[in-house]
C-alpha cells in the first residue's frame, strides 16, 4: 500500500534527522498557506479559540 503522506513524512524525517530546522520549516508552511488556512490550522489543533481568531477579525476590520 502506497503511504499517502509520504511528502510530511518526509519532511518531518528532515527536521528530526537535523537536516532542516523546525523553524525554517514552519516558517515555509506558512509562508505557503493562505491566512485562512493558518487560522484553521490553528483551530483545529487547539491553539486558539474560535472566539480569539473572531476579536483578531474584528480589530483587524477596525484599523483598516
């Protein structure tokens, strides 16, 4: 059977072998993910709370 996450696996094989650092491998995802993609990212592992991401919306429709 074909692994079908191959690429991450890869790439999580980089960082941990030291062949790439974990932050300029973060820094790549996001630089490469849509803002919402970031923000969902975000939500589903738990970093924020929904609540959090809508106050970031709303100062942020406010300064502009």
């Amino acid at each position: 059977m074909a692994n079908v996450r191959e690429m991450t696996d890869t790439l999580i094989g980089m960082v941990e072998d030291g062949e790439l650092g974990a932050k300029h491998a973060l820094l790549c995802c996001m630089s490469y993910m849509s803002e919402d993609e970031v923000a969902d990212m975000m939500r589903v592992n738990e970093l924020i709370e929904e609540d959090e991401e809508e106050e970031e919306e709303e100062d942020d429709a406010k300064n502009n």
